[in-house]
C-alpha cells in the first residue's frame, strides 16, 4: 500500500499526528511515513472500501470527549489528553519542564535514590 500521497496531503495540512476513536491497520506503513498514531488497536479489517461519509474541521468526538478543530491535543506515547483551552499552555510548559528534568531523574534512580525522596513525596 503507498500512503505517500495522504501522508503529503496531512503535513501539507499541518497535521502533525491522528488520533482514531478505534481501530487502524497498516502499521508497518504508518510507521515509515513517521505520522503519529495513536489508536485504540490494530486490525486486519479495513474501511476503505465502505464509503464513509468524512469532513475535516469538524467537532468530533473521541473516546467519549468533544473535540473541536481549535482545541490543543498533547499526546506521547503513553496516551493522548485535550485539556481545557485555559490550561493547555500552563500544562505543556509544565509537561516539557518534566520531561527535560527526567534524564536527571533517572540518574538519580541509577544512583541509589528513592523516586519518593526525588519528588518531594517523602516529605
């Protein structure tokens, strides 16, 4: 299967990764073009053949949340989470901060310290 054309067409669009409220197929391919994914599994079964109706820009609803095009979606590879507009910004620094502190964290682990005494939560 040659999913260059919709792999253009995405980053073309600014998608930077796609979120499915189920199932997708094609790993080996998504996983060459480098688009992110994150669904709720993997199938053999395909809809391509089945003409769903689509849009693009659109409110949606995955997993049970209302998402709209403007919404900010902050995902990695434990999960995906659309927080409350207000708080996105505050969170993302916050979640980077993390991020960028844990090498030192894991040294620390390496090293002999507890996780509780690295975090604060023994005190």
């Amino acid at each position: 299967m040659d999913l260059r054309y919709d792999d253009r067409h995405a980053r073309l669009r600014g998608i930077t990764g796609i979120v499915i409220d189920g199932p997708a197929t094609y790993f080996a391919e998504i996983a060459r073009l480098g688009l992110p994914v994150w669904c709720r599994g993997q199938t053999a079964l395909t809809t391509k053949f089945l003409s769903f109706p689509s849009a693009i820009n659109v409110p949606v609803n995955v997993g049970g949340v209302g998402v709209t095009p403007d919404d900010t979606v902050l995902a990695d590879e434990c999960g995906v989470v659309i927080p409350d507009r207000a708080l996105a910004p505050d969170l993302a620094e916050r979640a980077e901060a993390m991020e960028a502190r844990e090498p030192d964290v894991i040294a620390r682990l390496l090293a002999g310290e507890a996780l509780p005494d690295i975090s604060g939560a023994t005190a």
